[in-house]
C-alpha cells in the first residue's frame, strides 16, 4: 500500500472517528483531536489519566466484564459505551475495541475506535417518551414481522408479563401465540386464531377493531401500515367511553320511551312556542292526528287558545309557573275533558330560560271514580241514602251554619219498630225491602224540612231545620209518621210498619254533634219504652234514667263477681207414687243498696246478650253445683229445673256448654231441667235451637217449654222440637174458678199433655180449690205458694224431709 493511501485512511479515521489508545489497566495513552472535541478535554487532561476519569456511570457491571474478557482473550469487541463529557453530559459512541500484541505476542494495548452516536441516541430517548406517553399501548412491527418496540402500557392494555419482553426485537407471532394459548381470542384452534390476529395486525392497509378483553377492557386497536415496510399498532382503553355511550344509548331509550309511553300528557316548547318535543299521550289527550308536532306553533295546533292563556305564556316564559289540580277542557275536535295542568318554564345550561313546559293529566275517568267511591263511601248501599260518615259530616255543617246564624234545628234518630222479628221470621231479603222501602218514604217526608241518612240496620237519622218556627218541626214530624201509615207489601202480604223516634234540640239541649246524638239517642229510647210507635224529645231527666241504667249494668258485673247473687230453689211437687220432689232454680240478687231483687225487678239487664249470657253461666254453674252437693248429702230430689233465655244459644255451644258443665262437676243429665219459653224459638236461629234441645234431650236432660199457652206457636214447635214437659202459666191458674176461658184452656193443655205423652206441670197454685180442680183434670205435678214459696239450699233438705210439708191432698 502507498504511503499516500495510508495518509488517506488515517486523516479519514481522524476526521470521522474518534480514537483512543489505552494500556491493559485503562491509563489513556493517546487520544486524536476528534475524540477531544468530542468530550471537551484537551490531549494533555487525557493523556496519562485513567478511562474512569470519563465514567459516566451508566455502563453495566456486567457488560463491562463481558467487555475485557472479550478482550483480554485477544479478541475485538463490538458494543455501545457513555462517556461523561468535560461540560457533564453524556457521549454515546457505537465502539470498537482492538487488542494490540508485542513483539512476544503478548497485549500491550487497546486501540478503540468510535462513533460519536449521542444525536442519534438524542433522538431515540425522544421517541421512547413519546411512546411512553402515548395515551395507549403502542408496538411498532418491523418489515420482518419483529416486534421492535412498544410501552409499557401496551404490556398493561394486554396483561402480557415481563418476561416476554426481556429481549427485543422478538417474533409478532410468539407474542400473538401466547395470547391465543391463554385462550384471549376466545374457543378458535390456537393455529387458526394465530393466523386471523397476524392477519388483522398485518392489514396491507390501515384498519381500526374493537376487542373485548378477557381482563373486561374494551380496546380499540389501530394497525397503520409503515412506509418501507412494518407496522405501527396501537391499543386504546375506550371502556370507559363504551359504558358512557352504552349508558347515554339506554338514557336516550328510556327518554324515548317515556315519550312514547309516559301516562301523562307532556310538551316542550321553546320561547316563540313552537314543539321541540311532545309525548304521544299528549296526542291521544286532545284528539290530535298521530303525527309529530315538532317545528309546528301551539297557537296553530290549538287556534281556539284564549288570550288570557297567551297571556298566561308569556308570564311563564318570563319565569313563572301555573297549575290547577282540576280544569274542564275543551279539545279542537269540540269534546271536553277534565285535566290537571301545570305550566313551568324550561332553563338553559346558561340559566337563561329556553321555553316552558306543560304536563297535563286527563283525570275524567278518575274523577268518576272519585265520585263513584265518594258514593259507595258516604251513601247508604241498601237504601241510597247518607250513610252515617256523610250524616256526621253534615251535622258538623249544619252546627256551623246554625252558629253563625242563630238558627236552630233538631236532629231525630229512628228505629223500626219489632225490625228484628220481621227480619227473622220473613227473612233479610224481606227485612231489606222494608228497609229500602221504610228510607224511601222517609225522604219523600223529610226532604222539604232537611235531610235523612241511614246509619245502619235499622236506625235512620233525620236532620230538621226548624227556621224561625216550632210549627216546621211538628210538620215534618207528623209528615214522617204519615208517610209510613199505609201498609208495605212484602212478599204479597201487607206489613204494618211503625218506627219509634227520639228528638234532641240546638241548641237548648246541645251544641256538639256528640251530644245532640246522645240525646236523640235517649229521646228514641224512652219511645220504645213507652210502647213504640210514638215520637219523644229528649228531656234531662231521660240521662238520669241512662245513667240509672248504665249503673244496674255495672253493679250486675260487681255482682257476678262479688258474690252478690244467689239461688233459691221452689219445690216442683208431683203426686204420682214414689216421685221426687223437683226444684224451680230462682235467681236473686243481694244488693247491698237495694235489698234482695227478683229478676222482674232488673229485667232490663237481659236485653244486654252479654250481661244476659254472663248470668246464664253463672246459674248453670251454681244450679249444678247445688246438685251434686245435694246428692252427697243424701237429699232425696228429682231434678232441678234452670231458666235459659235467647242469649244462652247466641254463640251456638250452649249444649256444649252444659255438658261439659256437667262432666265437670259430676252430675248425670237426669238431674237437670232446661225451661225455655216460646220466645227463644222465634227467627232464623230456631234451628240452631233446636239441634242444641235436641242433644241435651238425647243426653238425658228434660226440655221442658216454659209459659205455653200465651204465644202463638206452640204448637208448632211441639212438632218440631223435643218437649219433655209443659208448664201452664200462672196467669192461667190464677183466676180459671171465676173465668171460664181459663179454666177452658187450662183443660186443653192437660189433656194435650196426655194425648201427646207430655208431662205437664201446672203453675201458681195457691189454694186448695185450684188443687182440687187440677187433680180433677189429671193434672198430676204443680208448683205454687200453696206447697211451698223458694227457699234456700239450706232449706231444701228439711222440706224433702217432710219437716215443712204442706198438706196436698185433693
């Protein structure tokens, strides 16, 4: 080679290269100019020192030691190096390092060579930032299917491991493999879904798909072709955005929707009131064509708007808002609707106001069905009349109005004469036609004076302004009592229908509802009282009477339960050889205020079914009692006879009742009697009756029918029901010597007995003329004062002993 080549190669090393001659420790032994303009250290700050002195402090231990065994061994090695320059920076330099050998063979130095790379490094550093921060993952896909480089956001996007990426470049497909074995692209052939991702990662042209990760993200991917070949992929999380517009696309649905279906009428219009927006209920309310409004003026939909409501919209489009719970609306097509509206204005995101609004309710069907309930709450079902909610209500009005005009009116409460009897004995369809009948009348009577109401069964009430006159209050009674004096038909056969009615005055008896009601009550009882079919006004002295009556109630509990009543027992004698002697079981009560009571003398408890049934009890009990002591004491006596009434049978276990009574306390239904008048046989509950007579009867308790003779249906329910024995009622007995028709039927209910095979025992005999005559009929048991008057328990065994025998011989 020519010493002029040779200069040629060295000044072109010289100039484009930088190089440096170090010993086997590192000490720099030369450096040529380019390297110092390079680093910035002139020849003489190099030569001498040792490389460290350029450290920059970034090259690998590892590759470091890789860098001198390489060669230490002789060999040339190839790689990157950062120096430090003078001013702090750092220098890349793409370098060779070259062994050179002595004389012996042995290294002596390294000559390095390098390129000064920092621009180019410069500039890769820069589009590693910008793939570092790219709002997505990012790969770039070399000409030869490599992947060459990506961020970590990629790595995350795609949950691929690090360990994947420990050397790059690396083959697209490895990568696309692994995703496809972990089962990414779903249940494919991991071969067919390789082939179909490369194909979509590859596309000769751009292409954008979306993909549904298994991690849940929602990714779109961009494969943009690279001129000179390869590909740049990008991978951007849009879950959140899907699940927004997913979340906007079901708003939008539900708005549409609501416009389609919501059940009332709604509009939007915006300031020049044209429709930007209408459900169809809003066409359907007011016969409008099934066609869009939207871009159309109201004013030209609804051209027979009055001006008062223009006005109204422009006020609303100022700000205000208008409604009205209940409006009757005309439509274009001339019929009418009643509608709840309310009109508001509509605001921009500027708070500036954009139009208003109007919803509008069609209420005709519920406004009759407000009607129809208001009916069905407050008007009688049966009659058509007031029932007792609307009647207060109107007493409540009436009590203002009076107030506030010095007026007066008298509030009347009614019964149905004997309501009860009828209903039972004709049946509730015919004690409902006298109902409706009975409120028909009465307000044809009552309605020029004022109003009447059905509280409930039987009880009417009527409401009767008096204005300035007594004479309208007499008018409108006497019209009440005249309307119902022509009979009423039921069932073909004309009923006779009288009412009681009971009359407070406001304001000289009241001045509160409450107590106008309380008296009236009073006035209708004391009309019953003295025999129906009678009108009374209330007086004060009828409250001391309730209270009378409301006390004997309550003192009948202390009673029951202080010890306060007793039974005395009346011999039942018979004189037929070898019979006991039965006894009548008498209650009596010992009050402390008033002395020893009959029964007669507080009667009136026995209207109350509970006070009633509460006694009933308790006389079974104490008679049953007395039995079973009087069998142990060795007393000799038939049975004894027990008094029930209507309210025993009220709850349908009367039968029950005694019989359990009677295992209870060890007394055989031999020694028991049940008397019941005929009137427990009356109304619709006589069945119940009967069958409860019947098990006692085949129990082996006597049924005996107490007061035969002085109703109307005894024969009847001799047929029907299991009579044991007759007892011919005193009122019979007592006069029969001087009143022949009593002695007549005295006669025939003996020999009724006889010819039945029904005992029949004969009460208040008081002489012994009246024996002699009933022996003479072959009357064979009685009971009266002539034998003996109720006694005591204590009493009773020296009666049966003879100790106190009253001579009964004919």
């Amino acid at each position: 080679m020519s010493s002029s080549r040779l200069d040629g190669y060295r000044q072109a090393l010289e100039e484009h290269f930088c190089i440096t001659v170090t010993d086997t420790t590192g000490r720099i032994l030369e450096v040529n100019d380019r390297f110092c303009k390079v680093v910035g250290f002139s020849e003489a700050e190099l030569v001498g020192q040792h490389y460290e002195l350029l450290s920059s402090g970034k090259r690998m231990s590892e590759m470091l030691e890789a860098m001198w065994e390489t060669v230490m061994s002789g060999k040339t090695w190839r790689g990157e190096l950062c120096d430090r320059a003078k001013n702090g920076t750092d220098v890349c330099f793409e370098s060779i390092v070259i062994p050179r050998f002595d004389a012996r063979g042995e290294i002596e130095q390294f000559t390095t060579i390098s390129t000064d790379i920092t621009p180019i490094r410069e500039q890769s550093q820069a589009l590693q930032a910008m793939i570092d921060n790219f709002p997505g993952g990012i790969a770039l896909i070399d000409r030869d299917v490599n992947l060459v480089a990506c961020n970590k956001l990629y790595r995350v996007l795609l949950d691929l491991p690090d360990r994947l990426f420990a050397s790059l470049p690396m083959r697209l497909d490895t990568l696309v493999r692994f995703r496809a074995e972990r089962g990414d692209y779903g249940p494919l052939p991991v071969d067919d879904a390789v082939t179909s991702r490369l194909k979509v990662l590859l596309s000769p042209v751009a292409i954008e798909t979306e993909r549904n990760e298994l991690s849940g993200r929602v990714l779109e991917v961009r494969s943009v072709p690279v001129h000179g070949g390869g590909h740049l992929n990008t991978y951007v999380d849009v879950t959140d955005r899907r699940r927004a517009e997913n979340e906007l696309k079901v708003a939008h649905s539900t708005l549409e929707a609501f416009i389609k279906h919501a059940p009332a009428a709604v509009a939007m219009f915006d300031t020049d009131m044209r429709y930007i927006a209408h459900t169809d209920r809003w066409l359907h309310d007011y016969n409008l064509p099934n066609e869009p409004l939207i871009g159309r003026s109201h004013y030209d939909v609804f051209p027979e708007v009055p001006e008062h409501w223009k006005v109204k919209h422009q006020r609303i489009l100022k700000g205000a808002t208008e409604s009205s719970p209940e409006e009757l609306f005309k439509r274009a097509d001339g019929s009418t609707n009643v509608i709840r509206w309310e009109v508001r204005p509509w605001h921009l995101e500027d708070e500036s106001i954009g139009g208003m609004m109007m919803l509008t309710e069609e209420i005709s069907e519920r406004k009759r069905l407000e009607q129809e309930l208001w009916r069905l709450a407050k008007q009688d079902s049966l009659t058509g009349l007031p029932n007792r909610l609307l009647f207060n209500e109107q007493l409540e009005s009436m009590l203002v109005k009076a107030a506030e005009n010095s007026q007066r009116f008298a509030v009347g409460l009614i019964d149905v004469d004997r309501f009860k009897e009828t209903n039972d004995i004709l049946g509730h369809a015919a004690g409902d036609e006298l109902l409706k009948e009975v409120g028909a009348r009465l307000q044809f009577a009552v309605s020029p004076y004022g109003s009447v109401a059905r509280l409930g069964g039987d009880e009417f009430a009527v409401l009767i302004w008096m204005h300035s006159e007594q004479s309208a209050l007499a008018g409108a009674i006497d019209a009440i009592f005249e309307a119902l004096e022509p009979a009423i038909t039921l069932g073909g056969v004309k009923h006779r229908c009288t009412i009681s009615l009971g009359l407070s005055l406001y304001p000289s008896d009241a001045t509160g509802a409450s107590e106008l009601l309380k008296n009236a009550d009073l006035a209708l009882y004391r009309a019953k009282d003295l025999g129906r079919d009678r009108y009374q006004f209330y007086v004060p002295e009828m409250r001391a009477s309730f209270e009378s009556t409301y006390k004997l109630h309550r003192d009948i509990q202390r009673a029951l339960h202080g010890g306060e009543l007793d039974l005395l027992y009346q011999p039942i004698i018979s004189f037929e050889p070898d019979a006991p002697t039965c006894f009548e079981a008498l209650l009596r009560w010992n009050d402390p205020r008033r002395g020893l009571l009959s029964p007669a003398e507080f009667e009136e408890i026995f209207d109350d079914p509970k006070s009633a049934s509460d006694i009933g009890k308790w006389v079974i009990d104490r008679a049953l009692r007395q039995a079973a002591a009087w069998e142990r004491a060795g007393v000799e006596f038939g049975r004894i006879a027990i008094n029930v009434t209507s309210a025993d049978f009220a709850l349908g276990t009367f039968a029950d009742f005694v019989s359990a009574k009677m295992r209870e306390i060890g007394v055989r239904p031999e020694r028991l009697c049940i008397e019941v008048t005929e009137r427990v046989f009356l109304g619709r509950s006589a069945s119940g009756v009967a069958a409860a007579l019947q098990q006692l009867h085949d129990m082996g308790v006597e049924i005996a029918l107490d007061d035969f003779g002085t109703g109307f249906a005894s024969l009847s329910h001799l047929k029907k029901l299991p009579i044991d024995r007759l007892k011919v009622d005193r009122s019979f007995v007592r006069d029969m010597e001087t009143n022949p028709d009593n002695l007549a039927i005295v006669r025939t209910i003996a020999h009724l007995g006889q010819s039945l095979g029904i005992k029949v025992t004969v009460e208040g005999v008081e002489t012994q003329s009246q024996l002699t005559l009933l022996r003479a009929m072959g009357c064979t048991t009685m009971q009266g004062y002539l034998f003996a008057k109720a006694m005591s328990a204590t009493q009773v065994r020296a009666f049966v002993r003879g100790e106190h025998a009253v001579s009964a011989s004919a």
